[in-house]
C-alpha cells in the first residue's frame, strides 16, 4: 500500500505567483481548482498502482494497454477552513482494490512555517481500470498490507465500497421512501405545499431555484484518453453550485462536502456542454451551520438529434456564512421532484452525522 502514496506542495504562503493564479473574488483560495488536482492525483496514484512506484512516465494508453478511469466520488468534506492562506499539501493513497476497481483516500492539509499541519479536507474516490482494446473491465494488482495501520485503512476501503453498494440498494430510482420519510415529506406538503395565506412566507418552489449554464468543450482541458478531464467538470459544477447557492441564501457561502459524484459516460472535446443547477432541500430551521445541497447535472447537447443526455451528477452541501438567520425551506411540487428533496435530505443529515463524528474525533 505505501508504495502508492504520493504527495504534492502548493506553495501558497511563499509564492505569491503561485497564489494569484488560485486566489478567488475574496481573498481565499478557488476550492473548485483545488477539487481539480485531486481527482488529477488520485488518477496518478492508480496508474502508479498498477505500473509501480518507479515509473514516472504513462506513455501511450495502446502500448499500456489499460486505462483507469474515475467511476465516483463518495466524499469529499471540508474539515476545517482554507483560511488564512498557507502552503498546503494534497496527499493520497490507495487504501483498497476490487477485481477491476481502486478506493484512492485523498487528504488536503495546511502546512504553518512552524511545522504544524492541519486537516483540511478527506475524501475518498473510486477508480476503474479498463483494457484499452475492449473497454471492458480489466482486473487490477492486489494490495499488500504490511502494517496495523494499513490494515485499518484497507478495512475503511472495504466499508466504504460496502456502503456505497448498500446505498445503490436503497436508492429512491430502485426503492420507494421509507414510512417516516413519507410521512415527512406529506408533513411538508401540508404546512407548505399549498397556496393558502400565510404559507408562503419562508418556502420556495425547488422549480424556482434552478440555474444553468451552456459551454464549449475545448481541446485544452482534455486529459490523457482525449476526452473532457473529470476534475475540470468537477471545478465547473462546483463553481455553478456554488454560486445558485449564494443567489438561494443571498449570502456568501462555504463549502461544506462533497457528497457525491458519478461519472456516466465521457464528455468528448467539442461537445456543447449544459450544467443545470438546482437546490434539493436545506438544513432545519434554526440549525447551525445553515446549510443547503444543491444538484448540479452535467448534459452533453446532441445538435442533430435535439436532445440531451447526462454525463454526470454531482451533489454537494453549502453552508450560509452568516449563520445567524436560517435559510428558506425547499419544497417539491411534482412526484419526481418529491423523490430528490428526498436524497437531498438523506444527503444533508448523513453530512451531519460525519461531521459530528469528525467533531468527536471519531
């Protein structure tokens, strides 16, 4: 497992050249490009997975013949703040193999110039490697274990992918809502589903909280197999939650987690990209941080045929800066809309839960 590791310093603190290019409208750091570097780094500690701790060059994908993907990001939460600005270092490991597929834990953290480190962010994500003949699953190097420690990071890999099937199993697309989320949910429509006076006062319609935006896929952001790099969709799909979520509260707002990310198909270069936001469900009132999850859909438009299809679905949690007033409940008009406040809200207490144990240090 060690022989995986790698590691890379952004020298925020001593290299104001380097800071310029990462620094956003408040002084801070962009956390969208930061998000781009993991994914970068996780895909490298794959292929060095699979080629070894010695070669430092991928070659040609043909010659390899393999490629590795990612399939998903489980989580990505923020631990602590990226303010002040210091060096940081973005770390990562591979924790735990399948037959064809890699857990890579990432972990961002800040580096004083007394030597004190501090956790930033800790995620997880899962890589598939493919033959780049066929394109079908292509089985991976096994993981030796040599330590305690490994070993307890091997077993954090497996729950992960447990949890992660245990989860698909209980998806709202394959199951209907459990009793108490039911009754939630007919709870919500009553107290502020319908148009009587007085009702309207702190609800908005989710249908009412969307915001998009259409791109050019260009050659310079592809990545090794010629297509669009999954980290830049993911910079762009935060940015766009990001800023439908500052417009939802009317506040500045914080990164919390990112709950998850599947990768569906490739986006190819030159395709016409469509990024739809949308706000899924917010924190109860009164609950500190006040928090809201938001959707982001990337669609790849086919000009000739009319249509659109997903390639990605991201989720991700932001918490409003000013945390003294609440935010305004979300509520759903149609069944399909009912079905992802649902997930959103799944979404926002399991963000609870981790953050409590993290606060526990658990």
């Amino acid at each position: 497992m060690h022989d995986t590791y790698t590691q890379i310093v952004l020298p925020f603190k001593s290299s104001p050249e380097l800071f310029e290019q990462y620094t956003n409208a408040y002084g801070g750091l962009r956390t969208g490009m930061l998000m781009e570097h993991l994914d970068s780094l996780a895909g490298s500690i794959s292929y060095k997975h699979m080629l070894g701790p010695d070669v430092e060059t991928l070659g040609r994908i043909s010659e390899r013949g393999f490629y590795i993907v990612t399939a998903s990001v489980d989580r990505l939460d923020m631990l602590a703040s990226l303010y002040p600005v210091r060096d940081i270092r973005l770390s990562g490991q591979v924790v735990y193999t399948g037959k064809s597929s890699m857990e890579v834990a990432v972990k961002m953290e800040a580096l004083d110039l007394d030597g004190e480190e501090e956790t930033l962010m800790l995620g997880r994500f899962s890589m598939v490697c493919r033959d780049a003949r066929t394109h079908k699953a292509r089985l991976v190097n096994p993981l030796v274990i040599q330590s305690p420690e490994e070993q307890a990071l091997h077993s954090m890999g497996k729950n992960a992918q447990n949890r992660r099937r245990s989860l698909a199993l209980q998806s709202l697309s394959r199951v209907p809502p459990s009793s108490e989320e039911a009754a939630e949910l007919h709870q919500t429509f009553l107290n502020y589903g319908q148009d009587a006076p007085g009702l309207q006062s702190d609800r908005v319609w989710m249908g009412d909280t969307k915001l998009e935006k259409t791109m050019l896929m260009f050659p310079q952001e592809r990545n090794i197999h010629q297509k669009v790099f999954g980290g830049y969709l993911m910079r762009l799909a935060h940015e766009l939650g990001f800023a439908n979520s500052c417009i939802f509260t009317r506040s500045h707002v914080s990164f919390l987690s990112l709950d998850n990310i599947s990768f569906r198909k490739p986006v190819n270069i030159g395709s016409i990209l469509r990024l739809e936001s949308q706000i899924l469900n917010t924190s109860y009132p009164g609950e500190l941080p006040a928090a809201v999850h938001v959707r982001v859909q990337a669609n790849v438009v086919d000009v000739k045929l009319g249509r659109e299809e997903t390639t990605n679905d991201f989720r991700f949690t932001f918490a409003k800066d000013n945390g003294r007033h609440g935010v305004s409940r979300i509520v759903p008009k149609t069944y399909r809309e009912a079905m992802l406040w649902l997930e959103g809200k799944r979404a926002l207490e399991m963000g609870r839960q981790i953050r409590g144990r993290l606060h526990l240090g658990q």
